[in-house]
C-alpha cells in the first residue's frame, strides 16, 4: 500500500498479488545474512551479546525438543529451531510500521509451512523405521489377528489424519495472526475516525484539516497482547511439529524412560 503510489498500476497490481512471498522472502534474507554475520563472530571465551542472546533461545528450544523427543533432538534441532525463529519473525514484522506479517495468509504462507513439516515428518519416519515400519505404524501396529482385522479401519484414518495435519498446522497459524492483525487495523481506523470525529466538533466542520488530524492510538495496548501472541504462537506451531516427529520415532521415548529409571534408582 504504502509503495503503490510511486509505481505504474500494472506493477503494483502485480506487487499486492505476490505480497506475501515478497515479504516472507525478506525475513528469510534477513534472518539468514544476521546468522552468516554472526557466525563470523562466534567466540567460546568472549561471546558477544547477540552470540548470548541466541544461545540462550537455542539452548531452550534444544531442552523442549529434548524433553519431547528424546536424546536424539539434536538431530532435528536445526529445522525446527529455524522454524521457530521464521515464524516469530514473520509474525513480530506485521506490528512493525509499514510491515507486513506474512503467516496471516493461509494460501501463500502457513499451509507451505504445514505442507513443508509434513514432508520433513514423512521422509523421517520412512527413513527411521523403513518403509514397512511406516506402514505398520500406519495401520496402528498390529499384533494379534483381531489387531490386524481392526488395521483395516485403522489404516485409512491414520492416513487421513495424517493428510489433515498440515491443513491443521497452517490453519492454526493463519486464523491467530490474520486476527492479530485485523484487530489492530480496526483500532487503527477507529482511533483515526474518533479524532476525526472529536476535530469536527472542535474545529466547527473545518474539514481542510482533517487528513492532517492523528488519530487516537487505540491500538497500542493490542501490540503489547501481540508480542505475546506471536511468540506462542511460534512456539505451538514448533511443538506441535517437534510432537509429530517423536510419534513416528521408532522406541522415540527410551531415552526420557531410562533417564527417568536412572534417577529413581538413585
């Protein structure tokens, strides 16, 4: 909106239809020229503020993963951790003046974050426990003949389930953050037409003056309930995928089970 004015209507038309790849790819630039910068900077003895900042959001986000996963988080710590901060990101640059968040569109954003996780959670749980651990895991496992007469039921719902999983994930994200920013746009508007309305009565209908007026900033206490729900709402979309991948692990919980017998015995 606010660049429109200064292109040809073709180009900016053009612009609006790809809004939210334009602004996802660059928080994705961004993200990425702030780690590559940083990891020239890295120092076990004198780690700078930035260095410490994000060890300190790693290394919690690393106990999360570990504690719902297991031993073997480390592996899944990088896309997830990555997730994580994409997410956030998005959604902090739409409280920005001028920004954009673009995970409150389900077409172009969130639904490719559900569709991506769901790939990543497929590939691994062929990989870790093969092709036909996958599809036993599918059909729920099944021991006894009455377990595999149930598998007939039980295969097509699990992979129904399964299908509707990244619909769920995006829709989740999407719904929250599209609602963030539509209350925000709402409390802008009525605070600029409030003002609008108070300068009428003042100024005796001097209408010259009214698009100069500011308008009351109603939506200042939302930004503070914004910060919060963007960052849970990363946080869910991550734990939720970090749920998804300790499912399909094969023995996912024998690290937390041993380390919890390892402490009762002592």
């Amino acid at each position: 909106g606010w660049i429109a004015p200064l292109l040809p209507d073709s180009v900016a038309h053009n612009l609006e239809l790809f809004l939210n790849p334009i602004y996802s790819l660059t928080v994705a630039l961004i993200l990425s020229l702030f780690f590559i910068s940083l990891s020239k900077k890295l120092s076990a003895r004198f780690p700078g503020r930035a260095q410490m900042a994000i060890e300190m959001v790693f290394g919690g986000l690393y106990s999360l993963f570990e504690a719902i996963i297991g031993p073997t988080a480390r592996r899944y710590t990088p896309y997830l951790g990555t997730l994580f901060v994409f997410i956030l990101v998005n959604n902090l640059v739409g409280m920005v003046p001028l920004g954009h968040a673009a995970t409150s569109s389900f077409s172009h954003t969130t639904f490719a974050l559900g569709l991506l996780t769901f790939l990543y959670v497929q590939g691994i749980a062929i990989k870790e426990n093969g092709l036909g651990g996958y599809l036993l895991h599918l059909a729920g496992d099944p021991k006894t003949p009455m377990d595999w007469g149930f598998s007939i039921l039980l295969f097509p719902l699990h992979v129904l389930g399964e299908l509707i999983k990244p619909l769920s994930l995006g829709l989740r994200l999407f719904g929250n953050i599209f609602g963030e920013e539509t209350l925000v746009a709402t409390m802008v508007i009525l605070g600029y037409l409030l003002m609008k309305g108070i300068g009428g009565i003042v100024l005796a209908g001097d209408s010259s003056v009214f698009g100069y007026l500011p308008g009351i900033p109603l939506q200042l206490p939302f930004y503070f309930l914004g910060l919060l729900s963007s960052t849970i709402q990363a946080l869910v979309f991550t734990l939720l995928s970090t749920v998804y991948i300790a499912l399909f692990l094969p023995h996912g919980d024998h690290g937390c089970a041993d380390d919890h017998a390892e402490a009762q015995g002592h």
